[in-house]
C-alpha cells in the first residue's frame, strides 16, 4: 500500500501595520502572501496573484 503526503495549503496574506490614528492601531493588506502546506513546504513572499499558482503547482507539479 502506498502512502501519499496530504497538502493542505494555505495562502496566508501580509499585511502591513500602520501608524495609530486616535490610539487605534491600523493595518493595510498588501500585495504579498505566503503559502504554508502540511507537508512542511513553505514559500514566499510572493505576490497575491503568484499564490495560487504555486499552490495548485505544488500540489499537482508542472503537469
């Protein structure tokens, strides 16, 4: 029986902390995001738009 590596991968988006405007902090997206998988595999930054297509080519290859 073969066993195959599950992945589970996630795309975890940066995102970058502002001054505080009247005490509150403040946060703005960018666009940079990471990838975590389950295997261990990790990438990044890259750019949002790169996220899934690294994502789905880790998990399927080139094919």
């Amino acid at each position: 029986m073969l066993a195959y590596t599950t992945h589970d991968v996630r795309v975890v988006a940066e995102v970058a902390e502002l001054p505080p405007q009247d005490g509150w902090a403040c946060f703005a997206p960018t666009d940079q995001a990471r990838l975590e998988c389950s295997c261990g595999y990790t990438e990044g930054p890259m750019l949002k738009a790169m996220a899934k297509l690294t994502a789905h080519q880790h998990i399927h290859g080139f094919a």
